[in-house]
C-alpha cells in the first residue's frame, strides 16, 4: 500500500533489495528494513513530540519482532512501545525494552494475564471491570501497581469491524469507581482508536467523533478520582509528526 511512496522518496531501497533477493543474499517472503530510514524517522517525530510534552510509544507490531528494529527505535528516543498482543509484547521486553502499552486494541486473554504482569508496562488497557479484576487477582501475589487506562466510547463512535468493545461514557463514572478501588490497580486515564483519521477529500487528518468522547471521558475521570497525578489521554490513529500539535 505504501509501495508508490517507497518509490518516491527512498528509490535506492528498492534497487538495493532487488539486487540482494536476485543475487540469492535475502530470502524470499520476507522484510527488509531501512534502518537508517527508522532512526531519521523516529528522531524526528521525537523531537516533535518532546516539543508538544508529549510521550513516545512506538507501535511494534510485526516490525517490533526484529531486534535490530527494536533496538533502532529506542537509540533514537522513543518511550517505549505499543504492544497490540502478547505476540508483539514478548519480544519487546525479551530484547530489553520498555513496554509502555499493552492491550490497545484488543483484550490480552485470561490464560495470558499471569505472564502479562510479569512484562510490567507502564499502561495496560482494559475493556471494562471484568479485565481490570482479573488482573488485580493475579497482582495480589506480586508487590506491584498496574496502571491501566479505560477504553471508552459514545454512540456514534467510529470503530474498525472487531475492534469495537469497552466502557461506555455513561458508564464510566462507575467503572471508574469500581476499577481504581481493586488491589493493585490504579486507573491512569482513558483511550480510544482511531482519534484521528485521514480524509482523502481534503488531503488532512482530522479528529474522529471518537476523540471529543476521550474528551469528555478524560474529565470525568478528573471528576471522579481527581488530577492530582494528572490524567494520561492516549489518542492514536495516523499518528505522524504533522498531527502532534493536534494531539
């Protein structure tokens, strides 16, 4: 999908891989990876965002199973990374690394908890109560606090085919109660997906429905358990230098 923009901007890339695959060097069905293209790319976008005080969590996925990937991104800034599933969280803290997400677009499984707490993100997503209690069950026999933010949504929310669920804004205030009181769990905040989208009419990424609902999601988490340490508001979808003001 992103092959046209490849060819623009990075022609020697393409050049050089088909050189490498036709000279037997790299295998079929497989990535190559512009590791210097990585670095510059995520500098960049650091840079914006430490501007805006904004934290970094690269979205692993696939690319996040390579190490030297891995490796690349964090030596060039990022906070941590994204971990939509158990699969990406794994190598991510196996090659040293700071998991600052977990669960973003889809519940970490019951028989996966155990192991989920033992890679300690920084923020861990939960769908509603039920998830949240799971979790704390686990943590009562680990010294530890897990910070966890709430997906939330509206009607009239905008959600990709499976990746809807979580807690809905009327509801809130008391799964918000309900979840910040379970041992070893403290709710940190509110997040949503996607935030923000592209609309090819205009050629600009604009907010969704989604993001004033993590508006209003995030001051009823001020309303209810207070501010005192702040409220963490995570808002992806085409996320790119160009939007972090917006954000």
């Amino acid at each position: 999908m992103f092959l046209r923009s490849l060819l623009t901007k990075n022609p020697d890339f393409v050049s050089a891989v088909v050189e490498l695959h036709q000279a037997g060097r790299i295998p079929a069905n497989s990535y190559v990876i512009d590791c210097d293209a990585v670095a510059s790319n995520t500098a960049t976008l650091v840079g914006e965002a430490a501007a805006q005080d904004l934290t970094v969590y690269a979205m692993s996925k696939q690319l996040g199973r390579a190490p030297t990937v891995l490796n690349t991104m964090t030596e060039a800034g990022v906070d941590g990374f994204v971990a939509v599933d158990m699969a990406c969280a794994r190598p991510v803290v196996a090659n040293g690394h700071n998991l600052g997400h977990l669960g973003h677009l889809v519940q970490v499984s019951a028989a996966e908890t155990r192991e989920a707490v033992d890679l300690q993100p920084d923020y861990w997503t939960v769908f509603g109560a039920a998830q949240a209690r799971q979790i704390s069950r686990t943590l009562a026999t680990r010294p530890v606090e897990q910070r966890v933010l709430i997906r939330v949504f509206d009607s009239g929310d905008l959600f990709y085919p499976g990746h809807e669920g979580g807690v809905a804004l009327e509801d809130l205030a008391s799964a918000i109660a309900e979840i910040d009181n379970l041992a070893g769990i403290a709710v940190a905040g509110v997040t949503t997906f996607p935030a923000l989208l592209f609309k090819p009419e205009a050629e600009v990424v604009v907010p969704t429905v989604n993001a004033r609902t993590l508006g209003r999601a995030a001051e009823i988490v001020r309303a209810t358990i207070g501010d005192d340490l702040g409220v963490e508001i995570n808002a992806p979808g085409t996320t790119s230098t160009s939007v972090l003001s917006m954000l």
